[in-house]
C-alpha cells in the first residue's frame, strides 16, 4: 500500500514522502482494517510534520505517518465487533496514520457515515464538529461570570465558519476577524447578520471596539496567534479571556506584555487533543451531533479540493494559498 511518512520534522514539502509498505496484518479483536478513501489536510497535521516554530525539531527512530482523521470502507472486521461489517462506509478520529491507503482503527473510533453524507462531507465529518464544540465549551466557561461579546479571528476558515453558524443559531454576540478585505467581502455575504472586519484596514481596533458597542470583548477565540496576540488582549474588556486554539500567524508576543495581572485577563488554550479524556456518552453524543451537522448542512463540510495521495506537495501547497475556502483532502482509489 501507499502511505507518506516523515523521519525528522520540517518543512513538510521537504521532510514528507511517500511510500510502499505492507498493509496492515488482520485485525485483533476489537479493531477494523479500513481502506481510506479521503483524508482532510488539517493545519494541525502540517504543525505536526514541522514543529513548533523557532522549537527543537524532532527526529523518530521509527518513520511516522501523519494524519488523524479521514474516511474509508470496512475491509476486515475482528473480533468482538457486532454492529461493525466489512464493505461499510465510516469516518474514524483520533487514529493515527490516516495519511495511508489503509489503516488499523479501533472500532471504538469508527463511526458509520450516514446515507445521505458524501464520501468528502465524511472524510470531514469529526474534527471540525468535534473542535466547534470543544471552542463553544471554552467560550461558555469564559462567559461564566461575566457574558459579553466574543470576538474571533480567522473567520473565514472552515472552523470559523462552523463558529459563525453556531453563533447565529445560539445567539452569541459575535464578531468577525479576517486579515484582507476581499475575505470581509466573502464573510459578510456569507453571514449578513455578524459584523466582519478586516484587520488590513487601519482603523479595525477602532471597528472592533465599536461592534462590541465599546465594551470591548469578553472573549477572544483566536487561531493566528504569534504577534497578533498583544493586539487580541488589547480587544478584550478587563476580565476577558483570550482563548488560543491555533498558530497560523508567525512571531511571538511576551506573556508579560499583555497587562493580565492589572487587567485581570486570562489567557487559554483550548484544544481536540484532550477530546479524549470526555467520557464514552460525552463522545457518542458529541459525534452524533457530528454526523448530523454533516447530514443537515454539507455546505459547512466545504472541499477546497482533492488530491490523490501521491500529490501531497501540491495538495500541501494548495492548504497554504491565501483566500482559499474550504478543506483540502488528499483521496486514494477504491480498489
Ligand atoms: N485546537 C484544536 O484542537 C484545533 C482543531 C482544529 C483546527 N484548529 C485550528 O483552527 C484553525 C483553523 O483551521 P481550519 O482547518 O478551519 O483552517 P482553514 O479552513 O484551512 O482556513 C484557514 C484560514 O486561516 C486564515 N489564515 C491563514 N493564515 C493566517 C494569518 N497569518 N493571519 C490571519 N488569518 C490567517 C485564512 O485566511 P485567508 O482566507 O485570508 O487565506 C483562512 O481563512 C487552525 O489554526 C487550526 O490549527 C485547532
């Protein structure tokens, strides 16, 4: 089978390559063998490959594969496993190695992809899902003791969107961050009913400020981080919190810049990496709300494109073009 593998992180155009391996052995019991069809390229499996900036890069005795979720069809069933057969659509998350032609999944974590969901929608139908509920659980604990608008950045991305949507629905005072104005463009005609500003105009802090009605932000839901945050804590009321969930920006800010102790703020990560700790009912009801979401709305499961896995570089490189909409996915055959 084909898989991509990495032995040292870096620049994933350079450190990433593809293989021919052996699939994998029949599975135990309690596990599935499932050929993929479609995996989502997420900024967190590129992080994965690369590192932390300006961090030491890891070099692995055994070659990785990367990629945590994606879609497939059942090929062998162990034991132990009833509801599970083979030739059945599932979408799987967390399981490492997605970024194979096959892969060896708990059956635990395989989730049967309903009828009215495309093999695209599917291969996105876990994490997104998954990290808007993680984000709207740190936005209602923030909100706690004091709610207030919340404002977030990258707006236009695939999770911002779902967050978008989510606001509307639950009534969360929210406003749109993006970083040029043909993004705010796109934004505001997608949700007319949320503010979206662009922070390429020069006068947004000023915007920002007026769309919180001048309170400021009780909550910063950020993904750019580095040295944009210094400016995301100047966005927030005293007492506000700025919850980080990802590093699309470069540079860094100083803890000891952002005025928490005599603004009384409080700084979070928030993350799907401790999805897992949620009991086994947490999860079930998380991910049918998952899978429904991606029955009701396939227009929030967007595709930016598919490429087969042998075109990693360029579906790598598609992921980093600015102003593109959507998810890219890397696909491999069904038979
Ligand atoms: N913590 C978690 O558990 C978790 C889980 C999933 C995702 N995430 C994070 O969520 C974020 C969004 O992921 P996604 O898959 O939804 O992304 P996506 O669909 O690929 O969209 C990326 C978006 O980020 C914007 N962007 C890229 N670089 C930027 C920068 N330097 N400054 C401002 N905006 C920038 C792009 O704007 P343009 O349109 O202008 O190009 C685009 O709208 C990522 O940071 C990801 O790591 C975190």
């Amino acid at each position: 089978m084909r898989t991509i593998t990495y032995h040292q992180q870096g620049d994933a155009a350079r450190v990433l390559r593809m293989h021919e391996q052996p699939e994998p052995p029949a599975p135990a019991a309690g596990q599935l063998v499932v050929r993929v069809l479609a995996r989502p390229i997420h900024p967190g499996d590129l992080a994965g490959v690369e590192g932390v900036p300006g961090g030491p890069r890891q070099r692995f005795a055994t070659p990785r594969i990367p990629g945590v979720e994606g879609m497939g069809v059942i090929k062998a069933v162990g034991g132990g496993v009833p509801d599970l057969r083979p030739g059945q659509r599932v979408a799987f998350f967390p399981v490492p190695g997605a970024w194979s032609e096959f892969v060896t999944v708990p059956a635990d974590l395989a989730v049967p992809v309903p009828d009215g969901v495309s093999d695209k929608s599917a291969a996105l139908m876990l994490v997104n899902p998954l990290t808007l509920l993680t984000l709207l659980r740190a936005v209602e604990d923030a909100q706690h003791s004091q709610a207030g608008p919340v404002v977030q950045t990258a707006a236009g991305s695939s999770i911002g969107k779902l967050v978008s949507v989510a606001a509307l629905k639950h009534g969360i005072p929210l406003v749109n961050l993006v970083r040029s104005a043909t993004g705010a463009q796109t934004l505001r005609q997608r949700f007319p009913g949320l503010p979206t500003i662009s922070t390429a105009d020069a006068d947004w802090r000023t915007q920002v400020q007026d769309a919180t009605g001048g309170r400021g932000a009780q909550v910063v839901l950020d993904a750019v981080g580095g040295s944009l945050t210094g400016e995301l804590a100047g966005l927030l009321a005293d007492g506000g919190t700025l919850i980080t969930y990802g590093q699309l920006g470069s540079g860094s800010t100083p803890l000891e810049s952002l005025a928490l102790t005599p603004r009384a703020l409080t700084v979070r990560g928030a993350s799907i990496g401790r999805w897992m700790t949620r009991t086994p009912e947490e999860r079930a009801e998380d991910v049918s709300f998952a899978a429904r979401l991606a029955e009701s709305a396939p227009d929030l499961f967007e595709v930016a494109a598919g490429y087969d896995l042998a075109d990693f570089a360029k579906a790598i490189d598609h992921v980093r073009r600015p102003g593109k909409s959507g998810t890219v996915l890397l696909t491999s055959p069904a038979s």
